[in-house]
C-alpha cells in the first residue's frame, strides 16, 4: 500500500509543478489578453482599467496563488474570450465528448493490437507475419489527422457512412454519437495499435524463447496452457507500460483529430483559449490534461506491480 501512496504523492507534486510551469509561461509570453478583448477605439485608461478588472496588474505570485486556492476549492474562474462564462462548465460540458473519444480510442487500441499480437505470435517469418510488420510500419510512420481526413474522404464521401462535420449531439441521439466518434476514434487507435503490436509481439516472441517455456514443453504442457498462463504474463509487463504512454498519447492526440472532424471537445477549446490568450482557461486545460497523463502511467504502474510483485519488492530492496 505504501508504493501506491507514495506514487500518488509524486503525482500530485508533478500536477503542482505543471501548474507552476504553465503559469509562469502564459505569464511572460508575448501578449496581452485585455488587449485581444478591446477593439481599436479603447484608450490607454480604458485598457488600464480592464487589465485591473482582470487582475492582470498584480504581481504573479499573488496571482498564482490566487488562481491555486479557487482552482483546489473548485472555482478556477471565468473565461476571458468566453465573457466571463464558468471555467467549469466550459470544460463539463466538453469533457464527455473528449473522454468518449479517448475511451473509445482505447478500446480500438486493445482489441486491434492484442487480437494481432495473439492470432499471429506463432507465425514469425510467414506471410502474416509480414502483413502485420507492413502494417505496423505503416501504421507508425502514418500521422492520425491524414488518417482522419483519409477516413473523410473515403467513408465520409464515399461510402457515405458518415457526415463529415455534422456533429451529432449525446444528449440528442447518443448511438449516433458514438457511431460519429468511431472513425476519429479509429484515426488515433491505429498509430497506437502499431505501437503496441510492436511491443506485444516482440515481448511474446522473446518469452517463448525462454528456458521455462522450454521445461514446461518437456513436461507435456499444452501450447495454449503455456501462452495463458506463463508467457501472457510475463509478457503483458511492458505492453502495460507502453499502454499507459500510449493513453497519454491518445489524449494529446485528440487535440488535433477534434479539428478535422469538428469534434467541440477539449482539444477545440484550448485551441480556442490559446489563440485568445484565455489565460485562466488554458491553465485549467492544461492541468486536466497533465491529470489524464499522470493518470494513466500511475494506473499503468500498479497494475504492473499487481500482475509482477517482484517489480514492487525490487524497488523496496534497493
């Protein structure tokens, strides 16, 4: 139990850091957002009296610290480009759609790379064995927004499966949403199911090369037997671990794919808060995004240390 507290308190200190970070940036860079919201005919009072609205004229430790107490009491503040709208409505109202297309992402990712990685483990150096390295290289060198706008074009207007750019509401119609997301979906699995093919399979192919692999044949244990219960095991340690990364990358890379297919989730809203130096906006973005990644690889960390103790035992040792 002390391993887990002890990596949920890296965590949060990691958040605090990114915190301080993202202020500190947002901060000094060039631009100002009272000027992004006057028109040309403020005057220099009149944009004096509004960076002093937006608390801009205050030193910025205060005003971190400020930030830091309404953020942790659940009052990041109100949006600069967004007329002075809830921050946490803003991101409430966006954070299914984005979650949604992450989890379903994540689905496609473990079903696409352990179905390949299982069905072909046996077949290195056959013709399948080939389709799937093509596949994996393909897949790897391959950015998710062509993908997504390969998918427009083909299943889009093509096949007419879909509607390019007409986003259909989960509070309306909740199976078209998800039938929408599918091809964004599958636009950010396929780069990450080549990864993990690339990781699983290499990981079972080294397994099965092993000596215990090997004493456990000689005993008259099954194929199957020996895959399910010794290789899978061993070999799922560093699939984990990739997976965890990966999630991360499945986030991030939402950012881009909501673009294409004009997805309104969190990735269009920063965007948007960047571009109009919504500064409380984006630091509240950037702090839930830096919370899924640091998520997902704590996540990642325990179940490894559950299917392998060894792992946790290892690290008390030294």
């Amino acid at each position: 139990m002390n391993y887990i507290l002890r990596r949920i308190l890296i965590s949060l200190v990691t958040l605090l850091l990114v915190s301080v970070l993202c202020f500190i940036v947002f901060s000094v860079i060039r631009g100002d957002p009272a000027s992004f919201l006057s028109d040309t005919n403020t005057t220099p009072e009149q944009l004096e009296i509004l960076r002093e609205e937006m608390g801009l004229n205050r030193n910025i430790i205060v005003r971190y610290f400020d930030w830091l107490f309404n953020f942790l009491s659940g009052n990041p503040g109100n949006s600069y480009y967004f007329r002075g709208e809830s921050i946490s409505v803003l991101i409430s109202e966006r954070l299914v759609i984005t979650v949604s297309l992450a989890l379903l992402s994540l689905l496609f990712i473990i079903i696409i790379s352990f179905s390949v990685s299982l069905l072909t483990v046996k077949k290195e150096g056959s013709k399948i064995d080939n389709i799937v390295n093509i596949f994996t290289a393909a897949g790897l060198s391959t950015p998710g927004f062509f993908l997504g706008l390969l998918f427009i074009f083909i299943f889009g207007f093509g096949f007419k499966l879909f509607s390019p750019g007409s986003f259909i509401d989960y509070r309306e119609n909740f199976p078209g949403f998800i039938g929408y997301l599918c091809f964004p979906a599958l636009a950010i699995a396929i780069p990450g199911s080549a990864i993990l093919i690339k990781f699983l399979r290499g990981s079972l192919f080294l397994e099965l090369q092993s000596g215990y692999v090997k004493t456990a044949k000689s005993k008259g244990a099954g194929s199957l037997y020996i895959l399910q219960r010794h290789v899978l095991k061993n070999a799922l340690l560093p699939a984990i671990t990739m997976l965890g990364m990966i999630t991360a990358e499945v986030f991030s890379g939402s950012i881009i794919i909501e673009q294409v297919f004009n997805i309104p989730g969190i990735g269009r809203l920063l965007i948007t808060a960047i571009s109009s130096r919504d500064y409380p906006l984006i630091q509240s973005l950037m702090i839930y995004i830096a919370f899924l990644v640091i998520c997902a690889n704590t996540l990642a960390y325990i179940i490894i240390t559950m299917i392998d103790p060894r792992i946790k035992q290892g690290r008390k040792i030294r």
